[in-house]
C-alpha cells in the first residue's frame, strides 16, 4: 500500500500546498462574489461571459512570455509577486462594489489585472511543483494538491455564498480574498529558490515550449482533451442562471452548485491517493472526459436540485480522474529546463479554456437558451472525445504514469 502522505514528507511541499490552499479558497470566494455582482447588477447571460473574457485576454497575450520568465527567473519570486498583485485586486473590487455609479467598465478592468496576475502565476507554480518532491512522490503530490483544491472549491463557493446571504453585499468577500493572497504571497517567498535556465535568444525561448508540445502528441492530446471539456462541457458562469431563474434559489443554492462538483472531486481524490496509478492511464484520461460531458449534458436537463447536485458531482469525480492524469503526464513528460515554457503552454489550454468556457457559456445560452446550451456542450464533449481518441493514439498508448520519463537534451 503506497503511503499516503509521502508527499507531505517533505517541508517545501507543505508550505506550498498550504499558500496554494488558502489562495484557492480566497479566489472561489472571489468569483462567486463577481458573478453574483454581475449578475444582480445586469441580469444578463452576456455579462457574466464577459467576466471570463476580461481575464481570458491578458493570458493568452502573455502566456508565453509567462512560460519563458518562469524558466529564467525564481519561480517563487514570480509566485509571491502574482499573490501580491491579485491581493491588490481584490482590494480594488471591494472599493468599487461601494461605487456602482462607475459601472461595469472599472470592474471589467480590475478582472482584467487578474488575468494578468495568473498568466504569470500559472507556469511557474506548476513548474515549481516538480521541484519540491522527488519522483516517486510526485503523483501522490498530485493527488493530493487535486484534493485540496477541490476542497478549498468546495469552502470557497459555500462561504462566499454566507457571506453574501449574512452581509447583504460582496464587499467583506472581497476582503477575505485579499487577506488571503497575502498571505499565500509571504509563503511563497519562503519557499527555496528555484533554477534558472537561459535560452539562446527571447524569441526562441518564447516558442521553445510550443515546439515541444506539438513534437510531443500525447502532450497536445491530452492537453486538447481539457480545452474541448471545459469549453464545451463547462457551465459555472451560468451556474446563477440555474441557481436564480431553473431551480428557483438564492445565494445559497449559488453556493451549493459551485461546490458540487468539487465534493464529487474530493471523495475521487480520496480514492487516488490511496491506489497505485493506473495501468492504462490513457484510456482511463478519456473514459473520464466523456463522463464528464455526459454529466453536465444531464445537468442542462434537470429541474430538481438533489439531481442537479449529484450530476455535477459526478462531473466533479470525472474531472478529478482528468486532471490527475493530464498534470503528471505534463510535468513527467516534459524536461525540468522546459517546464516554465510546457506550464505556459498547457495554461493556455487549462487556464485560459476556462475563461474561453465562460464566454462561450454567455454567448450560447442567449443563442439558444441556458439549458439547451448546456445540454449540447455536454453532447459535443463527448463526441470530440472520440475524435481525439482517434486523431491522438500516442494519448490511448500512456500506460503507468510512475513510469513516464522526459527525454533530457
């Protein structure tokens, strides 16, 4: 039986682990307190699509970028830096959720820094993380930073919810969130310095970690398969569509959907912790994003809360499976020096197909409405999962994970 805490065995993991935690936590308190804002403010499908396209536009601008400073500066210096910017944000959100009179354009704006504080974070947390465990330990790291962040979606969501329903406003979550970025920034200046490795020249650089994704197609593959699930299967910027106007809530049923799916995300990571990696790890990565789909494409059609809760923690469970896969194939398949460009990389298909998910959502729902959207993103997750089950065999073909190894050179 593996042991279950290995990777806590180590200090650096547990200081990282604990900032990243309390930052989640911070951050889904956050996000549900901006789209309950714009939403109560608007009434609008569109605008709540907007508050993912204010962040997806500085990621993808800069993702590179973020990929190449990752791998030629600290990682925790850039780590820290981003917390305290995002930590700056928030206080910003909570200044102007007291000055409505100014709309939502300075809203749009402050999301805006957000998008750019995570377009630099995202690659070099995710590089850094290799380095604070050693091999045999990283996939219980995995498993266990998937579970923590699929708890802290859960805390964040329910408290961002009370807080609201409590204080009649957004503006102590906003608070919250700037408490804790700062101190998951203080944390990740302690965490030991990380390598620096030069690259012959910027541009070069730049599209070094692009080369090497398309070079490497279990890589592109499995990264493809997230972007179509949360693009076409994602719905949580409608969730208070569902919540307000399909299952007839409030706050708290806001709250209560957000943190579904990530209880259905914690009892799986339970599970993964405990067992050793999977045989066939491709096949079991595309048995999970077509569960995925089929949950959330359940989800567009149901009307009764109990049922809706427990198809999306379904979709939660299947996720979870997904990303677990999907983060230890990147970062084993990928050389240390790369890992900042790779991170990049993959953050535009994770991070940024997040935010390109919430706008397709908007821009769907007012098309055809918030149900049917949902329900043919679920359809068409599923399909293009076999479609990339046949375009990508390198990804049917991954077998353990604990075997994979990047070829150095």
């Amino acid at each position: 039986m593996p042991d279950a805490l290995a990777a806590f065995r180590h200090d650096g993991y547990r200081r990282f682990t604990l900032a990243r935690t309390g930052s989640t936590v911070g951050h889904q308190i956050l996000l549900t307190a901006v789209s309950w804002e714009v939403y109560e403010r608007t009434g609008s499908a569109w605008a709540l699509g907007m508050v993912g396209l204010a962040q997806i536009v500085p990621i993808l601008g800069l993702a590179l970028w973020a990929g190449h400073l990752a791998d030629r500066l600290d990682r925790r210096r850039i780590a820290s830096g981003t917390q305290g910017l995002l930590c700056v944000a928030a206080l910003a959100l909570a200044w102007l959720s007291g000055h409505r009179e100014l709309g939502l354009g300075p809203l749009y704006g402050v999301l805006a820094l957000i998008g750019i504080a995570r377009a630099f974070q995202t690659p070099a947390l995710q590089a850094l993380l290799p380095s604070l465990v050693p091999v045999e330990d990283f996939g219980n790291a995995v498993a266990w930073r998937s579970l923590l962040f699929e708890l802290a979606s859960v805390l964040g969501p329910v408290i961002g919810a009370t807080l609201i329903q409590f204080t009649g406003g957004v503006t102590v979550p906003y608070g919250i969130n700037a408490a804790t970025a700062f101190a998951a920034a203080v944390l990740m200046g302690s965490l030991p310095a990380s390598a620096r490795h030069a690259a012959a020249t910027v541009r070069g650089g730049l599209l070094d970690g692009v080369r090497y994704v398309w070079a490497q197609k279990a890589l592109l593959g499995a990264m493809t398969l997230d972007l179509v699930a949360v693009l076409f299967g994602g719905a949580t910027a409608l969730f208070p569509i569902f919540a307000k106007d399909i299952l007839g809530g409030g706050p708290a049923t806001l709250g209560y959907l957000k943190a579904a799916p990530a209880a259905g995300a914690i009892l799986t990571s339970l599970v993964l912790i405990r067992i050793r990696p999977f045989a066939r790890s491709g096949r079991a990565l595309l048995v999970s994003v077509a569960l995925y789909g089929a949950a959330m494409a359940a989800f567009g059609l149901s009307r009764n809360l109990t049922l809706s809760l427990v198809l999306l923690a379904l979709s939660g469970a299947a996720d979870a499976v997904s990303v677990y896969i999907r983060h230890s194939v990147v970062q084993l398949l990928t050389p240390e020096r790369m890992r900042g460009k790779v991170s990049a990389v993959n953050g535009v298909f994770f991070t940024a197909s997040n935010e390109l998910g919430e706008v397709e959502s908007g821009m769907a729902a007012e098309l055809v409405g918030t149900a049917p959207s949902v329900l043919l993103g679920g359809l068409a997750t599923v399909a293009v999962v076999g479609a990339c089950a046949w375009g990508f065999p390198q990804v049917r073909r991954l077998g353990r994970l604990d075997e994979l190894r990047a070829e150095e050179g």
